[in-house]
C-alpha cells in the first residue's frame, strides 16, 4: 500500500492515482485518452526483468503487449469511419434532394388540378413553400436509408424548428444562415463484443470524436462491473453501454434490425466461432475488427485437423505460415458473409507477434460474392524438400463482353491440377493446404489514409506509433512492390485529404502470395545465404518485382517464378558462393544441382562445360577443375541454364537496396521472454 491518499471514483482521472471505492483499492492507469482502473497489487509492467511469476499475476486485466493492437484499431477505425461518415452524409444530401423534388412536383400537380396556374420557369420555391416544405420534411422524416438519427425533432404549431443538441462530428455541413435547425450527425456505433475491462470501447469513445455509441459486452458479470466502473470513472456514461450476454447470441439479435457499423473481436483465442454472429450484426458496408491468438492452430501443422475445423482449410507448411494463416482467416469470414450475400474487401490484414489481426469491409453485394470461387486456392507445397509451392484457384473468372459490347463476368471451372503430385524442382512429394483467400491482403488506400492519420497524433498518446508507421510501410510496399501510387502526391509523408477509400478491384487475386527466406534455400544446396541486398538486385535486374514481407524480416516477396529463384541460386553458386560440402544422394538440393550440372550449368571447372555431358553422378565432378583457357569464354557466350531460364544475372547490391528501408521500425523485438497473450483471466 502506498502512502499516497486515494480519491473516490467520482474524481477526475489520472495516470497513477489511487482511488478507493467499495473498500477496494485501485490504481489508475492511463493508455491513449482513457483510464482504466486496476487493482492494486496486480503487474502492468513490460519491464524485461519481470519475474514469471508476477507475469503470470499479470494476466490479461490489463495487457501493455497489445497496446500496439488497440494504438492500429484506434487509427483504423478512424479512418474507416470518416469514410463511412462521408458516404451518409452524401446519401443523406441526396435524399433531401429527392424528396425536395418529389415535394415540389407534388405541390405543383396539385396547383394544375385546382386551377392555379404554375410559374414553370421558377427554380427555387417561394418562402412560404420553403417553410411548408421543412415542415413536411420533419415530420416524414426524410433522413439517410438506413441512418437512425440519434435525436428526435419537433415542429411546434407556430413553424418553429425543435431538435435536441447532436454530437457535433466535424464533418457535417454548416448550419442552416438563419439558425432554424442543426445539421444531421450521422450515426456511428461499434461494439467491442468481448470487451473484458472495456479500455477498447473507453478509447474508441475518448479517441473517435464522430462514434455517437459504443456497445461494451461480456459474459462475465464481473467483467461488466468492471467496465461499468471505468466508463464512471472517465465520464462517458452517455455514450458507452456495458452489456451483459453471451457476444454469440447477443450479435445473433440483431438479424432483423440495424446492428452496428463497426464490430471489434478480440477474443482470447480463435475468433471463428463468434465470425458467422458478426456477419448478422453488422450494417451493409460495416467494418469488421478481428483478432486471433491460436497461431498454434492457423500456423502451425499439427493440429491440421484442428484448423480445418475452425477456418475451413488446412494450414501452411514452412516460413509463411503466418501469411497462410491470414489467408485462412480471411477464407473463414469471407465464407461465412458469402452465405447471407455480403462480400469482404480486406481493408489490412497484419501478422503482429503472435497474433494475427485483420480489418475487413463487409458489404452487402451478390455480385461481389459470386467471384469468391474464383479467390478462393489450395496450395501445392513441396514443403519436405526445396520449399517451393505453386497455387490452383478453385474457379475462373473470365471477363467477356455481350452483344452491347459491355463487360461482365462468366464464372467457370479451373483446370486441374496444376502441379504434380511430386515437385518440378526437387523431385519431393507435394502437399496440399488450404482452401484459403486468394485476394490482396490489404487495400493500398486505407493503409495510405491511416499513414496520414499518423502525421496529426501525438506520439506520448500513440507510443506506438513508430512501429505502426514502420509496418505499414512495409504492408504497403508488400501491395504495390514498392511502386509509387498516384493518391500520394509526391510528398515526403502521406497526405490524403479526400476520406472515401476507393474500392478494390472485386476480382482481383494474389498469384503470388507468399514468401521466401534466402537463408533457408541455401541451406537446401549447401551454400552460404546471399545478402538481401545482392539477391534482391539480381531479381531487379532480371525484371523482376520485390519487397519484403510484414510477416518475417529477412524474408522476400516477389512476382518471380520458382525457377527463376533456383536460376538465381545457383548462379550464386557459380558466381560467389561454392558449395560448402558435398550434398547427400537423394535430398532436394543433390536433385536440383544434378539438374543443373547435367545442363553444364553449375560446375567449377568452365572448361569442363564446354565439352562435359551429365555425368552418371552429377555431382561426382563438382569438385573437379583443372583445364582452363579458351573454353572459358566459350562458356560465357552460351552459358546453359536452369530449366531454360537465360538472362543474365547481375548481383547488383545498389540496385536491391531501398533508400527508406533504415527509416522506419518494421520488426518489433520482443522486450523480454515469453512475451504473449500470458495467462487466461479467472
């Protein structure tokens, strides 16, 4: 105990204030622009030295390690929401306008039919009209399809106009020059379905000044307590309601009513059973929040049963892992919406930790929905020999034009298989995994708006900021190849003034969706690992695009074929990096350098080349080199190549470097051991 005096809950709150209430003792603890309160005695450290066992203590009352997951969900919501405001108020706009015309018209028809003549040329209605009109349009109610005002409003019998005061968004039109009424606020709401203390629904409240309500739920009685006292705490009673039920059915209650616009599942564990519930509860164009803490089920094989249980696929094998298991999750919710005919559009979707959290919009488009066939894959990985994989889509989305010469889509069969059961490369058996989303893992817009978010907050409010700022950096090169986009007008930091995120491309699909680890392939034929730089040059050089992934540093993203990454290894191989030792008959690296010393490709001796044909054992004259010369230059003219693959490879380290790389933080350490979910609540 400390000898500082406590306050009551009633005062105004504090970082580090003790506060007495119920004869219960708690300890104030600011993240963002909201408090919560935590029991004295219990850790909130992230103090590398913390013992174990007050780490354990810790448990999920409060978790500094995800204050990374709530500082994005923050930003992310923000930036959807000032697109979605934007939209209803349009919507709403053109409403008005409608049903000022439709009015209009109406009061004319009547004017013909008692004789009145009608001025046709006049454009705008007189002032009499005008008031009539506002009258009428009060009590009709002519607001956004599917906007609830939060407010209702009075017309008394002299005209004049009554509403009760809105939350002013920021966003909406000035009001009226004489003072007669207040602009509309469009609705905003989101539920934190599993809110636990509520410092997501607190901070969703403090942080996003347009959110009119917030929903904060959970099962445990004393979980809603718990919030119940925080929302008192920092006075945000009228705008956030504690909820007490099950997230499953309480979702399930909103299939025949407006649900919310924004839906946040942070669930200790996997998500899945609580998507399907979401996809009810959600408005058409909502934004769907999810978080997933299982990677020892969505990245992990062995508990395949398991995942195919839970995400409807089967996970990947090897280094990307965590992308598969991003692609699995995003099978899951896009399966589930397709039912009801709503269609995703995966707004971000980040690998962070040991979790995995995506943002997705969920809208309501049969259309859209008929090309998931078509995004939908499996994978052929050959993941006991060489890593290499290749992917099938379930279905072909053919665009064609009718009789009009207007596209449109004929959706159809894909031709299979398109690998064979054993690997091109190395001769090993291949897997299955999936099926799993086929599509682009983010929307380069949104992560363009939410960069531009981070250049207005203060960085003692979001001390995350920089590490955001650095992966979504990387996600965005990872979604365009580092290709400069249009939207970003050239300047230093983004800056996008215009909220609407344009849509993506509904067919559009990954062919190359995953990763690779240069250290891991060289250890496949025994070799030293190039530097990223120079192998990353090379494949510039040759043509091809690269970034790197968000999921993995050392890792390496591009649009070239696995053959040409072999051509490019063992060019290495020739060039810089002779084996190290003689490689075992029948492993995957022996197969793929028998290949290549078979086509005189890969050898020491380029004189041999000139003249050798594949040995019985290809690798019996590696080592070999004695004849030199002539024959050299030979070589070098008509150098043979890996399965056809000829251009010429330059390891070219300048080129491969990118200038912002060293800029941003786009790996987070670990800041002390065993840093996770820690324990369940009790």
């Amino acid at each position: 105990m400390t000898d500082t005096p406590s306050n009551t809950i009633n005062a105004p709150p504090k970082a580090g204030q003790n506060i007495s209430h119920e004869d219960k003792e708690y300890t104030t603890i600011k993240e963002g622009l909201a408090h919560i309160l935590v029991p004295q005695g219990v850790p909130t450290s992230t103090d590398p030295k913390l013992s174990k066992e007050d780490s354990q203590k810790q448990q999920v009352f409060y978790n500094p390690i995800q204050q990374f997951n709530r500082d994005l969900s923050v930003l992310a919501i923000k930036t959807y929401g000032q697109d979605s405001i934007a939209r209803k108020l349009q919507r709403h706009e053109q409403a008005m306008k409608r049903g000022e015309r439709k009015r209009q018209q109406k009061t004319q028809e009547q004017q013909v039919g008692e004789g009145t003549a009608v001025e046709t040329t006049s454009e705008e209605p007189s002032v009499a009209d005008d008031a009539a009109s506002k009258k009428r349009k009060l009590v009709v109610g002519d607001a956004d399809e599917g906007a609830i005002p939060s407010k209702k409003q009075r017309v008394h019998e002299n005209g004049d106009i009554e509403q009760a005061e809105t939350v002013d968004s920021g966003l909406n039109a000035p009001a009226a020059a004489n003072g007669a009424r207040k602009p509309w606020t469009p609705p905003f709401s989101i539920l934190d379905a599993l809110s636990a203390t509520g410092l997501r629904a607190l901070r969703y409240a403090q942080e996003i000044p347009f959110a009119t309500s917030i929903t904060a739920n959970d099962m445990s009685q004393k979980a809603v307590d718990s919030i119940g006292l925080n929302v008192r705490h920092n006075k945000l009673q009228e705008k956030i309601t504690a909820n007490t039920g099950n997230a499953i059915a309480y979702m399930y209650s909103f299939c025949d009513k407006n649900g919310y616009d924004v839906i946040d599942l942070d669930p200790y564990g996997t998500a899945a059973p609580f998507i399907d519930s979401a996809i009810q509860a959600i408005n058409d164009d909502g934004l769907l929040c999810v978080t997933c803490t299982d990677s020892a089920i969505f990245a992990s094989h062995g508990y395949l049963e398991k995942t195919y249980s839970q995400y409807g696929g089967l996970p990947f094998k090897g280094e990307p892992c965590h992308e598969g298991g991003l692609r699995l999750i995003l099978h899951a919710i896009a399966s589930s919406a397709a039912r009801y005919g709503m269609a995703i559009e995966p707004l971000l979707s980040l690998s962070i930790d040991y979790y995995i959290r995506v943002f997705v919009r969920v809208r309501k488009s049969p259309n859209d929905v008929k090309l998931l066939a078509g995004k939908t894959m499996i994978v052929y990985h050959c993941e006991s020999g060489c890593g290499a994989w290749s992917t099938q889509f379930l279905a072909r989305n053919k665009v064609i034009k009718n009789k009009k010469g207007d596209p449109f889509y004929k959706h159809g069969f894909a031709q299979g298989p398109s690998a064979d059961s054993h690997c091109q490369h190395c001769g090993f058996k291949t897997h299955l995994s999936g099926p799993m989303y086929g599509g682009p893992l983010h929307n380069v817009g949104f992560i363009e708006r939410v960069l531009a978010q981070l250049n207005e907050v203060d960085r003692e409010i979001y001390p995350t900021a920089d590490r955001i700022e650095g992966m979504l950096h990387t996600a965005l090169e990872e979604i365009t190849f580092g290709s400069k986009q249009e939207t970003s007008n050239g300047a230093q930091k983004t800056q996008v003034l215009d909220p609407l995120i344009p849509k993506a491309d509904p067919a559009e699909i990954d062919h190359h969706p995953f990763f690779f680890i240069p250290s891991s392939i060289s250890k496949i034929i025994h070799c030293s690992s190039p530097p990223l730089a120079s192998l990353r040059g090379a494949l510039r050089h040759a043509g091809f695009r690269v970034t790197m992934s968000h999921c993995k540093p050392g890792s390496i993203k591009t649009d070239a074929s696995w053959k040409d990454i072999w051509h490019i290894m063992l060019e290495w191989v020739r060039q810089r990096a002779p084996l190290k030792n003689r490689l075992k008959k029948e492993t995957s690296g022996h197969v793929i350098m028998a290949k290549a010393s078979a086509s005189g490709y890969t050898r020491s001796s380029l004189a041999e080349a000139a003249t050798a044909k594949a040995p019985a054992d290809p690798m019996a004259d590696v080592q070999k080199s004695e004849e030199k010369g002539d024959a050299e230059e030979t070589v070098q003219k008509d150098l043979p190549s890996y399965l056809d693959a000829k251009y010429e490879v330059n390891f070219d380290e300048k080129l491969g470097k990118d200038q912002d790389r060293g800029k941003f933080v786009r790996y987070q350490i670990a800041p002390r051991e065993n840093w996770g979910p820690m324990s369940r609540a009790k």
